[in-house]
C-alpha cells in the first residue's frame, strides 16, 4: 500500500499535497484498491467554493459509485481534465497522474485536522 510521507489524508481517503495556498487532492492507494477500476470522475465546476467535509463530486468504479468530500475550503481552481479520457489513471497513479482537484484554500489551519501518512496508515489497518 503506497501511502507517501509528505501528503496529508483524510478519514474519507482522499489525499492533499500542499503548494503555498494551492492544495491538490485525490484519492489514495487504498481507496483506488477498494473502489476497483475507475470508469468516471464527476467534476466540480472551476470557481466553484466548497467547504471541508461537503461532497464536492463522484467517482464511479465498476463496483460502485463514491462521493468525494473536500478535505480543505476554498475555490476550485483547476480539475484534472486528463481523467475525462483516462479515468483509469486514478488506479495506475492515484498521487501523481490521478489528481482530481486543485484548490486554493482559504483555511489553511484545516490541515491541522488531516492525518499525516504515519497516522492514515493506521486507520486503514
């Protein structure tokens, strides 16, 4: 299971990697591997404001449909527009290739409330 030390996780199993104020999310390792193979990303709109715990879109796996909860407030800044051809990176490379959303955060204190790698590999245990 590849749960990287430099990213924060939620207990709803999405990922957050921090530039600055801009935050990029997705989902992890773990949650790839129980959702089985993504066939669809449901996007929220670029301009978009969400706030920490609200669903912000779905990913649909073969298996089921899951809802994305935002991790952090802000705006919506940029989607991961590559998923629309090829959803399947979210398994392939969930940290890298696989990204959802990039948010700027307008509370950045919420990381404080966001595992860090040590901490989610526990949870997940």
């Amino acid at each position: 299971m590849n749960v990287p030390d430099e990213l924060k996780y939620s207990a709803d199993h999405e990922w957050v990697r921090t530039e600055g104020d801009i935050v990029t999310v997705g989902i992890t390792d773990y949650a790839q591997g129980e959702l089985g193979d993504v066939i669809f990303i449901e996007f929220p709109e670029v301009g978009d404001t969400v706030t920490a715990g609200d669903t912000f879109g779905t990913v649909e796996a073969v298996k089921t449909v899951a809802d994305l909860f935002a991790p952090l407030s802000g705006e919506i800044l940029e989607v991961n527009t590559g998923l629309e051809d090829s959803p399947e990176s979210v398994n392939k490379d969930p940290y890298q290739s696989g990204w959802i959303v990039r948010i700027k955060a307008s509370a950045l204190q919420e990381l404080d409330q966001l595992m860090d790698a040590k901490a989610y590999k526990e949870h997940i245990s």
